[in-house]
C-alpha cells in the first residue's frame, strides 16, 4: 500500500483513485462503462429491497390517493 507523509496508510479509497488516474483512455472508458453498470444493478437491488421490507409503501399510496383526488396529468 501506498504511504503518506508521516507514514500514515492510504485508505483503499485513496488508493483505487490513484490507480484509475494511471489508466490510458482506453482502460478508463471500459472502467467507466463497467463502473456504470456495477451502480446501476447496486441501485436497482437497493430500490427492490426498500420496496420488498415496505419502505416505499408510504409514497404509493401518497401517489396513488393525490391520482385519486385529481392531482396528476399524463405523460
């Protein structure tokens, strides 16, 4: 691992930022492409688990009494 001044360690953080500045445009477009997907399944796993224990009940059924009362339009 890399060291910093005063000999304290580089978080993994810090260390994958340097190890991504090292990469050529090529690797870094890949990177970012895999990266994209990598967030996109982590967030889609995320929404489904809140929706599964419940936690976006709340906001359905807020949605869903406002389309009710008249308070939504198409898109």
């Amino acid at each position: 691992m890399f060291g910093k001044p005063g000999g304290n360690a580089v978080t993994k953080v810090e260390q994958i930022e340097h190890e991504v500045r090292q990469l050529s445009e090529r690797e870094l477009a890949s990177f970012r492409a895999w990266l994209s997907e990598f967030d996109a399944a982590s967030w889609d796993g995320q929404l489904e688990a809140d929706a599964v224990a419940g936690r976006l009940d709340a906001l359905a059924d807020a949605a869903i009494a406002d389309h009710a009362a008249g308070r939504s339009r198409t898109l």
